[in-house]
C-alpha cells in the first residue's frame, strides 16, 4: 500500500499525442508502478504539461529511463492558473516541504529556466518573470551550463496560436529530475541506418510500440511480417531477444530494391542482423526466416512474452498467402525444376483473425501483441476492431495517414489460455484496404477539394498541436524559437 504520494509534471513533446497516454500506462505497467494522473479531461491531456502523483523519485526515473513521448520529468513545486495563488503555493510548498530546503545550499549551482509555451517572450521579459521568485532562498551560484539544480517556470498558454490568450491557463513550476528516452529516436534514425526499405517503420513509432509491448531484457519478442525488421531494432534495444518471419524472400534476406534515391544497388552486408550490430544489439538477434504466415510453422509450445508487428497493407507490399493451385494438366516437372509456389490474395479480414488466433496461441500470459490496424476514415467504427476471447484490447490509438486514410495502433494483452474453441471475432467486416486507399484516384473534383481542404485542417490542427504558428510569408507551420 502507498503511504504517500508526491506530485511531478510530466512534460511531453507535442508529437503523437494520441500515443502517449498507452505509453505511460504501459510504462506504468512494466514496472510495476502506482500512477495517478490528475490531468484527465480530454483538453488537458492534449496538452504537453501532465500533472501526476506517483509513490517517489524512484518511479519517475523509471518513467524517464523508458518513454519516448516524454521530453522530461519536474518535481511538481506550484501550479495554478493565475499568478497570485501560483506563488502563494509555492511559497506554502517550501516552508511545508521541508526536503525542499536541501536545494538551497550554497554549494549547490542552479539555474530557472522559462518557458513559454504558444508565446513568445524576449530575454529581458523572461529575466523579469525570475525576479518575481526573489522569495526563494538561492544560495548556491548560477550556473547556465551544468547545474546541480535546475528549476523550470512554465507559462502555457494553450494551443491554438490564432487564440493566445492574455494571461496563461497554467503556471507551473518543477525541479528537473530527468529527460525522457527522445534521444533514441535520432540514435536508431531511418537515415544512417544499414538496411532500410520504403516500409521501414520511423525508430520513434517502433520504439513507442516497443513500449506498448512491455519489452524487457531477455523478453522474446516476434515479428510475423518482419519485413526489413524496423520492429526488431527497437524491440532489442530494450533487452529483447528479438526474431521475425515474413514472406518476401528478397526482403528478409535484403536483395530487394533499395529505397534511398541515392543508392543502386544493395551492399553485400547488408542485413537485418547488420542493423542489429549497427546498434551494439546483434546479440540480441535470433533469426529471421521466410513463411507464410498464413501457414503457420511453428510448434504449439512455442511461446514468445511479445509480437510487435505491422502487416501488410496492400499499397507498398502485396496482401498474399501461399496456395496450391491443382492443375489437369500433366505434371512435366522433375526434381532439378524450381519451384515457384502459387499465390493469392489474403484478406485483411483474415489476416487479422489469423494474427490475434496466432498471438493468443504462443503468446505467454500477459504478453502484448501490437499491430497496426488501416482503415478508410470514413468505414471505421469500434466494431471493425478484431477481437479474441484470450486477448483483452488495452489500447486503440490513431494515426491520420492522409485526409481520409488512417491506422490505429491496436494493443491487446494475452489474458486467458488458448483453447481451440475460443471464439475470434471482428463484430464488423474488415474492409480491404487497398482498393478503398486507390478509389481516391476516382473521386470527382469536388470531392477532392473537400479531401484536400480536410487534410490542410489535419494539418493545421496537428501543427498546433505541436506549438507551431503560421508563417504568412511562405504559409508554413514552424516553431516559434525563443530568443
Ligand atoms: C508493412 S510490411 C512490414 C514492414 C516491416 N515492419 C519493416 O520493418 O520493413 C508487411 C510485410 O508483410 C509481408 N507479408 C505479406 N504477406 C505475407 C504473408 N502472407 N506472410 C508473411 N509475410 C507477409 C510483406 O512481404 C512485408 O514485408
């Protein structure tokens, strides 16, 4: 039982923000941490600044160590949505927490840093808005650079940068505990990567999957449709010992075309395993193997504590299986002759069957399967969802890929055994994919031009949503930087 809880600002960066509240409950989850986010209306979770209550220190570095949506961590001094009782708070903290006083030491450095977010403000004002904490006792000299402490006063004033408004809706004030794992997404960047393919996944989606699967050290983890193993890379980098299968051939053994303009042809070395290396993970690299996945081969024992995976859609890669197609005509092949198995199509509606039948099969209990699920916006209702009576679905998140295409990254976790009559279901067909993304191609002009006008107001929203104001000279959304 928790005796107490203390407060932190969980503070995000302004990028996949449908994503982060799975992550940080899955994150919650995999270490075993109690969490109470008191941000919870719809509004405040769209913002970057959470306030949360967690046991202790301890929990919020385990928060920081993992999260890729997290920018960084503050002890939660003072909030408020007007400046009097946000510094009637914080004076009450410091003279109520007594811990508080031990960052006061003359020999400890500090800095406040200012931030104000959808508003911008000149040096001088933010050196004006420091000296409105002449009340704290600093002792300590100020160090910009390197200081043993570092407080942030935030102003935030919403996110829509056509209605800033006048005075902030909050004013807080933290001490930095720690920064997030953002870092990975340009360490593991698609760009200086070994082996990629025009369906490698970007490393900060990949590694947030990664997350939602729970992955950690000497976790096994799968990937049915590995494809150039995007998956897998960010699935080892946090500890987990990671294998895949998919049906392409070239692709698993990188002799498909190469997708950087710059490049002609595939170097020799070229490999998932060399991708695994490249990131100081190879140890960490089963195999990779050719099959179909709608044939599965492996025996029922199998079992692996994570399947992260993207199948097919259809547009980039073809939706295929393996068949056998009996001819009447004489057999003329001998045992020399090579052989080129049959294919044909494999429905969205059953692939997704197959995958949570397979995932509650060799999944361990309390393994995660996360998959990417496509859709035309227009078709989607919660009933498509496939669902499995051994898979309870803990979280549906979406990504908007054009004005009218989206995907929804699906998170279920293996909740009861495998048995052969559990029941699989979707309550609603799953529509294929494929010729709803091409019929776009047949849309009259009107129709393209409310298509067009919606993807600007995607855009428009996604940008503000991401603090970045309109620039009328070229009419690009970009980030306002503080001087
Ligand atoms: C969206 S891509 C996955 C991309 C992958 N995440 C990567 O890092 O490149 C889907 C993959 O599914 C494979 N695939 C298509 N049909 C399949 C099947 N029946 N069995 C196994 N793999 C299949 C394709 O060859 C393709 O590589």
């Amino acid at each position: 039982m928790t005796k107490s809880w203390k407060k932190y600002i969980l503070w995000f960066a302004q990028e996949h923000v449908e994503f982060r509240l799975a992550e940080i409950n899955s994150l919650a989850k995999l270490f075993k941490l109690q969490l109470r986010i008191l941000s919870s209306s719809n509004e405040e979770l769209l913002r970057p600044f959470w306030t949360v209550e967690l046991p202790d220190e301890e929990s919020a570095l385990k928060l920081a160590s993992r999260s890729i949506s997290l920018k960084c961590i503050l002890e939660h001094w003072s909030d408020s949505n007007n400046f009097g009782d946000f510094h009637s708070s914080l004076k009450t903290y410091l003279k109520t927490n007594e811990l508080s006083q031990q960052y006061f030491h003359k020999d400890l450095s500090f800095k406040i840093t200012v931030e104000t977010y959808n508003k911008h403000f000149s040096q001088k004002e933010k050196v004006q808005k420091i000296e409105t904490f002449d009340y704290l006792p600093l002792k300590g000299d100020v160090n910009l650079k390197d200081p043993s402490v570092e407080w942030w006063y935030i102003e935030y004033y919403g996110l829509d940068p056509t209605k800033v408004p006048e005075t902030p809706d909050a004013i807080l004030f933290g001490r930095w505990i720690a920064d997030g794992q953002r870092h990975l997404i340009k360490d593991l960047s698609l760009k200086k990567r070994k082996f990629i393919g025009n369906t490698s996944m970007d490393a900060q989606l990949s590694l947030l999957m990664a997350n939602q699967a729970l992955v950690q050290s000497g976790d096994i983890v799968l990937d049915p449709f590995v494809g150039t193993g995007s998956l897998l890379v960010s699935a080892a980098k946090f500890g987990g010992f990671v294998m895949g299968s998919d049906i392409d051939y070239m692709m698993v053994h990188a002799k498909c075309r190469p997708s950087r303009i710059t490049q002609k042809t595939r170097e020799a070395d070229e490999s998932i395993r060399a991708n695994l290396k490249q990131y100081g993970c190879e140890k960490r690299y089963l195999d990779v193997l050719v099959s179909d996945f709608s044939n599965p081969i492996w025996r029922d024992s199998f079992k692996v504590n994570s399947i992260i995976t993207d199948p097919p859609y259809g547009i980039r890669e073809a939706t295929e299986k393996i068949c056998i197609k009996v001819s009447d005509k004489p057999d003329t092949r001998n045992e020399d002759s090579a052989h080129y198995p049959s294919t044909s199509h494999y429905s969205l509606q059953h692939l997704y069957l197959d995958l949570l039948t397979f995932s509650a099969r060799h999944l361990v209990i309390g393994g995660r399967l996360v998959c990417w699920f496509p859709f035309h916006r227009d078709d989607y209702n919660d009933g498509m969802i496939p669902q499995h009576e051994c898979l309870k679905l803990v979280s549906n998140s979406e990504q908007p890929l054009s004005g009218i295409t989206s995907r929804r990254l699906l998170t279920y976790e293996k909740v009861e055994e495998y048995s052969e009559d559990a029941e699989r279901s979707t309550k609603g067909e799953i529509l294929e994919f494929r010729p709803r993304y091409f019929d776009s191609g047949l849309e009259s002009r009107q129709e393209r031009r409310t298509r067009r006008a919606q993807l600007r107001e995607i855009g428009r929203l996604e940008a503000i949503k991401r603090g970045k104001v309109l620039d009328v000279k070229d009419g690009k959304y970009k980030k306002v930087i503080d001087e």
